[in-house]
C-alpha cells in the first residue's frame, strides 16, 4: 500500500471514529431522526450508554486499503441494524421476596422456584449509529482533498527547487 493512501486512512480513522462516538451523545445517527426509546425507561445510563461496554467496543483498524470497524460485542449489529431476536424456550430460575413478588436480585430473594418461558421473539429498533451516511462522505472528501492538496504542493515545491 502506498504511504499516501496509508496517510489517508490514518486521518479517516481518527475523523470517523470521532464522528462515529458523538452519534451516542446525539442519540441520533449524524442529523437524522433521534432514536427510538426503550419500552421501559431505565433511570441509570443514557440510551445505549448504560455501561459504555459496547461503545467503547467498536474498534477500527485499517486492512489493506480499507477502514474496518468491528465489535467485540455481539450485541453491537442488533443494535446498529434494527432486527428480531428469536429467544428460544427454556427453564429459568425466578426469584421472590418475602411477600412473594418477583425480585430481580436474588441476594435478597426469601426463596426461589424454577420456571418454564416460553419461546419469544423481540423486535429490536433500529438504532445505528456506524455507517454510510452523506456526512460520512463529506468527512472523506474533506480529508482525501486535504491530502491531494498537500502533496501537490509539496511536489511543485520540489519541482521548481531542483
């Protein structure tokens, strides 16, 4: 790969990240709609920030002549693409206080009871914030005539120096 394409990809690389992690502040991918909200609003963490784990995930990396981003976290595509999740049967332990009412924590569960769930499917919004977008080209754009600019000017600079 040519060291003028590898340049390039390292300025993409930091720009695009950059642009790519405010999508989580704006919860809006660039200036398009906001996201859609939870069904049950959590009071602790913003919408896809409750722990930043999968944030701070997405990792880029430049392959040949190409900028790749990837997650570790399986989660990540749902959530960026929208999708159903099909959850399958299964037996699950639930917990209870000592009233009898479902307790999330089961440090403080009185007893516990094993329990048939049925199968399920979930129908996950979708709510992208990596991709193509007019203002990722923009950011490209920017940064490829930036370059093109440079290194004209530094190849005049050496024509009319010899």
């Amino acid at each position: 790969m040519s060291d003028f394409v590898n340049r390039i990809l390292k300025d993409l690389k930091v720009d695009l990240t950059e642009a790519f992690d405010r999508n989580f502040e704006r919860k809006a991918f660039f200036s398009g709609a906001p996201w859609q909200p939870t069904k049950r609003p959590v009071s602790r963490g913003s919408l896809l920030v409750r722990t930043s784990a999968m944030r701070n995930s997405i990792k880029p990396t430049i392959q040949g002549e190409s900028l790749v981003y990837s997650s570790s976290k399986p989660y990540t595509g749902i959530h960026n693409e929208g999708g159903t999740i099909n959850m399958p049967a299964r037996k699950q332990v639930i917990h209870f206080n000592k009233k009898g009412r479902f307790n999330k924590n089961n440090k403080k569960a009185s007893y516990a009871q094993k329990a048939s769930v049925g199968a399920y499917t979930v129908k996950m919004p979708k709510r992208q914030f990596i991709g193509d977008a007019p203002e990722v080209t923009k950011i490209v754009n920017e940064v490829t005539t930036e370059h093109v600019k440079r290194e004209l000017k530094d190849y005049i600079t050496k024509l009319f120096n010899k």
